[in-house]
C-alpha cells in the first residue's frame, strides 16, 4: 500500500497486524549469482585479476569466445563478466 505499511497475520492466524516495510540493502541472491530483484551487485575485482585483465587487453582489445573462456576460467569469473570489462574497457 501507499503508507509502506502491509497486513501480516500473526504466527497463530487470528489477528492481522500491522508491519512496517523495511528496505534492507542485502537482498537474497540467488544460486546462479544473481539478485533476484533485477538489481546487481558490483563486480569488485582483485588486484591480480585487474592487472592480467589490463595486460590481456594491451595485447588484444577484443577476445575470441575460446580466450574469453580461457580468461573467465584463470580469473574465476563467469565469460560474461570478462566480456563486460572488455567491452567497458573499450569504450
């Protein structure tokens, strides 16, 4: 509703309560590493992980599917995220 407030029973089903809504800044995040509420979490990478990311890129700013793969399995990140940092990296 609009006041932020929403009807809960209470634990033995006889009377409704009123609860507030309370905003928490750590949702659930689900099995597959994402959120389930369409927000993300910011990608925060190691020290080592920034420099081999920097100096891959020196040597090809663009990455065939096969080194994205290869990259994404030496830094322990997922190829999208290696194909992310390429791409900002870019731009």
């Amino acid at each position: 509703s609009i006041s932020g407030k929403r009807s809960e029973r209470d634990p033995h089903g006889e009377n409704e309560v009123e609860a507030e809504r309370t905003s928490c800044s750590c949702e659930s995040i689900e099995e597959d590493g994402s959120r389930g509420d369409g927000a993300r979490k910011k990608l925060r990478l190691s020290r080592e992980q920034s420099l081999v990311l920097e100096e891959t890129f020196k040597e090809h700013n663009t990455l065939n599917p096969k080194q994205k793969l290869a990259l994404a399995k030496q830094l322990n990140l997922s190829p999208k995220q290696v194909e992310v940092w390429f791409q900002n990296r870019r731009a």
